[in-house]
RNA sequence: GACCGGUUCGUCUAGGGGUUAGGACACCGCCCUUUCACGGCGGCAACACGGGUUCAAAUCCCGUACCGGUUACCA
C-alpha cells in the first residue's frame, strides 16, 4: 500500500516555522517511502481563516520547495460531507443532540477553560450532559420544533482509547478522561475534529504527522474512527519547537522572526533552511550536519524523531542573533560551499532586486556548461595571474562571486557588503574609514600615488600587483598592511572581504585608479 | 486541578547497562594572513534531583522537581 500523508494547516497567519518543519517532516516521509505528499487547508472555521493566510502558507511551501502531489483540498468545500457523517451516527445513536444553549466564550479562552477546569474539579464527570440518554422521541420533537442543538459524540461508558504513536509509543486514554466532544455547532457547523477525521479518510491517509500539541486530539480521533468503523491511520507526533524561554513560540510574540517568508526574504536558501529545520527534533544518529534534500529523502524515518521539544535560539535585542544562530552558520555554510553554478541564479536575482545585475553577467551558452560542470569548488586552484576574465563578462561575474561568497551570510550580503564589486555607488563603512584611513593621515596622499603606479601596468595579474604595491611600501617606510587596509577601505567601502590582491585585480585596474584617487571616503570621515 | 508527554554542554544533538560521555553552532585561545566574519589546530562546557535493581546505571524501575501539551459549539 503507498503511503498517503498530508499537511493540514489552518489559514489563520503566515506559515509558522514549527508548521514549516512539520510540512518538510511529512514531506520526507512521503518521499522516502514512495507514498504521496498531499496539502489540505483547513478552513472550516471561516471566521478566522483568511485568504491572504493561504496565499502566504502556499508562497512559504514554495519557497521551500515543498510540492504536493495531488490537487489542493480546502476542507470547508467538504462541509456537507462531515455534516453528512455527524448525522449518521445521530441516527445510529452514536451521537446525541445537545440542546443546552451556547455559551459564548469572553476574554482570555484559555485562560477560561482551564479555570473551569479547575473549578469543575471532581463535581463533574466528563460526560454527565443532561442531554446524553435523552429518548430519541424527546430529541427528534425538540429538534423539529426548531430548538437549536449542538451534536456531540456519545463515548463509550468505559473503556479507553489506545493507538500506537511512532514517536511517542503506546498511548492509553480512559473514556473518563474524553468528554463528548462536539461534532457539529449548533449553526450546523462541522467542527474541526470531526472535519479532519472524514478528510483523512476520504483522502486516504495513511500516516498523520503533525506536531505534538494534537496528541490529545488523536484520542478524540480514534473515538470518531470507531464510531465511524474506520481503522485509524497510524499516527506520529512531532515534538513542538519553543521560543528561549522554553515558552511557546507565537506569532504573536514572537513576530517575523517564526515566519518563513521572513527568511526568504533575509536573503536566506531554502536548501539550507529546509536542512536546518530537519535537524530540529530529527537525527539520522550520526556525525554529519549538511544534508541534501536527496539525502534527507533518503535517510528520513519516524524513529528518528525526537520526543522531547526543541528550542529556537534568538535574542530579540541582538541583531547579530535576530534568529538562530546554527541557522545562520548553516545558510553561509551553503553560501560558500555550494557549487557555484547552483548559487549563480540565486545571487542573480538577488543582484537584479538591488538593481545591480547587468546583462553582460548573462552567461554564453558555451560558458554556462563549462562553468557549471567544472565545479568542484574542494580543490579548485586558486585564481591565477594568467587568467583574468575581462571585467564585467560572465567569467568575471563566476570568479567574482566565487571570490566573495567566502565570507557571506546570506544573498543579501551580496548587494550589501558586497556591493562595490558590481556598482560604483557604495557606502564607506564609518568603521573601516576610522579604523584603515583616519589612523593614516598620510594615506590621503599615498592612495592617489599607488594609482598612478598602477597607471602603466600592462599586466594586472595578483603577482604583478603585489611586486608594485611591497615597492611602493617600501619606498613609503610603512607597513603592506597599512597600504592594503586603506586600499581596500577606499575600493570595497569595508574592512572585511579577501585577499587585496585579488580585490585589485577583481575590480580592474581602471576602476581601482579610479577609487584609489576618489576623496569621496576622505570627505566622509569629517 | 486532571490527563498526557518530556528532561545529555548556553543551543541543536549522538550514545540507551562497562565510553577519557562523541559531533555541530556559539564562545575563548593559537596558527595562517595586508584586514577579516574563510580555513587549520586546540580549549571551555552536559547526563535535573533522590531512592532502588545490578559486580557495574547517563542508560532499567519508582518517586520528586521543573518544563511543555491538552482540557472550546478554535484549529
């Protein structure tokens, strides 16, 4: 039998990092095992679901390369259908009519309900509903006379719920523990548990996978499926992802930094997102932390998941650790070792948003195939003297990125920090002005001489420059670093980035004349 | 409150009767270097607590504490 699984979210916000992992968990599940991945939206409470929420849920899966297999399901379309079911065990006497009046819910919901809970405490069996052995005559009369009723599920007296969990074990509940859950409003609306029980059939799931606050939920399942006659799928709860403070992690709360598109938008890939999520609350039990999606696939299983909940590291008040801080670690692990025909178009479109592309980076075909299959970026040579790509062609934009991406986080740093290799419009860092030229007075001078070294050059390979710039140096009684550090604040605007050498070449002689003799970043520091 | 679940470095985790308790991120130090957030080497750092079982417990059992989930005519 294929297995068949499903991500059901709610559209009632963006897609949640915690839903993210669940969608990739059942998604991987789904792969490994040859089954289908299928995606439910879960509306049926139309109050608060909103069409934008399942725009962004949608777009957050994209980007996540998250593809379901089959046509999209929006559970308030089968609607009939649950009511259809409820009625059914109204008629088999599995369900009953519950006519006390609705009481609408005030203030903190939660918070009421465990307060009733508390208050409840003893005096009340879960299943002491007036309404529960009322003689069907008395139900049908009240019914037809107009009188509204909530339907609810008619639990067994004694017994318990038992279903094998795959992450969780053996769950046990006693019927005394379940009240008789609600299956139907008294509008006639279906009501989730009921509505996710007839989906899950009608769609064929085989395996639910979704986060563990629904493991309570599996015991009112289990007693729909049986009332039903349905053999329950197999069920596998996925430990919750907390905030720092071992809370929970709420979009209230916590805001962007729990949405997907938030770290799309961060300048983020969703290959090293997708790797950084399936290893919270999942382990292939080895010594390895960068995973292709192909691997994952490949190496997924239920056992592997954790019980325990995982905690999202991030401090609110701390820009360098805005959010967690493997994640970050993982994207620029990809940056920089990704091949470097997979992150090309990545960096192209990030660089076309800044308007910073030009068409001259567009690669030949010619180029574009030899590029791309010659990447082994492991034990590529270093750039040599002899082989300089003229400035601004596709060659020059590869090597350019390539040189770069060593100490990037995200695409963003590439039309940010990186900004001065593509455009002559970017900022001077004040702390790299401070730190590599106002320390060096003389250097306003010597700048705009070391260009006019560069002047006659016919050859502007690395070598070349280096045996230019110690000269100089030397004549100057300074030290390299002082020339390169005030170099490279002036051509790059930054204090960090790679050997200067290969900046000066990088950038080209014109252009590094240009920016040696420019007053712009001296102007600045005033 | 009741029911259910969890607890290994700060964080993500490996290990599940005998291990110097391993890896990753972060942090610290050294090296490389013209700077650096790359790279290399090294370091700091954990089995919640109390009982039991056993020759031997982080690992099995019981209890306690703490944390989390659920307890809706929400999903």
């Amino acid at each position: 039998m294929t297995t068949r699984v499903r991500f059901a979210p709610s559209p009632t916000g963006y897609l949640h990092i915690g839903s993210a992992r669940t969608a990739l968990f059942n998604y991987l599940f789904a792969k490994n095992t040859g089954g289908k991945f299928l995606l439910r939206i879960e509306d049926t409470d139309l109050a608060r679901s909103t069409e934008e929420s399942t725009r962004s849920i949608l777009e957050g899966l994209k980007w996540l390369e998250l593809e379901h297999d089959e046509e999209l399901v929006f559970q308030s379309n089968n609607a009939d259908k649950h009511r259809a079911s409820a009625l059914k065990l109204l008629k088999e006497g599995k369900a009953y009519r519950d006519f006390t009046p609705k009481v609408e819910a005030a203030g903190d919901v939660k918070e009421g309900i465990a307060e009733r809970a508390r208050a409840a405490q003893g005096v009340k069996n879960m299943r002491d509903n007036p309404y529960r052995e009322i003689s069907e005559i008395e139900s049908d009369t009240r019914a037809a006379n107009g009188e509204p009723f909530a339907v609810r599920l008619k639990v067994p007296d004694s017994g318990k719920t038992v279903f094998e969990d795959a992450v969780y074990g053996l769950q046990e509940r006693d019927y005394n523990d379940t009240e008789d859950l609600v299956l139907l409003r008294s509008d006639g609306h279906p009501l989730y548990n009921l509505a996710v029980v007839c989906d899950d059939i009608e769609m064929q799931i085989t395996h639910v996978i979704r986060g563990q606050d629904h493991l309570t939920n599996a015991h009112k399942q289990v007693l729909i499926y049986e009332a039903l006659g349905v053999t329950p799928p197999v069920f596998a709860h996925l430990p919750l992802i907390l905030a720092p403070n071992k809370g929970k992690l709420s979009k209230r709360k916590h805001g962007e930094i729990v949405s997907m598109t938030t770290y799309r938008d961060a300048g983020f890939l969703a290959a090293a997102f997708r790797n950084f999520l399936a290893l919270l609350g999942w382990s292939a039990s080895e010594e390895k932390e960068i995973y292709s999606m192909a691997e994952l696939v490949v190496k997924f299983t239920l056992g592997g998941i954790h019980r325990s909940n995982a905690v999202f590291n991030f401090a609110e008040n701390d820009p360098r650790r805005w959010t967690d801080e493997k994640a970050q670690w993982m994207n620029a692990e990809y940056i920089r070792t990704m091949p470097i025909g997979e992150l090309l178009p990545f960096v192209k479109a990030e660089l076309k948003s800044a308007k910073l592309w030009r068409e001259e980076y567009e690669p030949e075909l010619r180029a574009l195939t030899e590029t791309v299959s010659s990447t082994d970026s492991e034990d590529r040579p270093a750039t040599q003297a002899f082989d300089i790509p003229e400035h601004g062609s596709y060659d020059w934009f590869v090597q350019t990125v390539d040189l770069i991406r060593q100490r990037f986080f995200t695409l963003k740093d590439f039309s940010s920090q990186g900004r001065a290799y593509f455009s002559e419009d970017y900022d001077f860092d004040p702390a790299a002005i401070q730190k590599n030229l106002a320390k060096f007075p003389d250097l306003q001078q010597w700048l705009p001489e070391l260009a006019d070294r560069f002047e006659p050059m016919e050859d502007f390979s690395e070598a070349a420059i280096e045996e230019v710039v110690k000269a100089f140096t030397e004549e100057k009684g300074t030290k390299l670093g002082v020339i390169m550090n005030g170099a490279r604040t002036l051509l790059t605007g930054v204090a960090v980035g790679p050997s200067m050498l290969s900046v000066f070449q990088t950038i080209g002689k014109d252009k590094s004349i240009l920016r040696l003799k420019s007053q712009i970043a001296w102007n600045k520091q005033e």
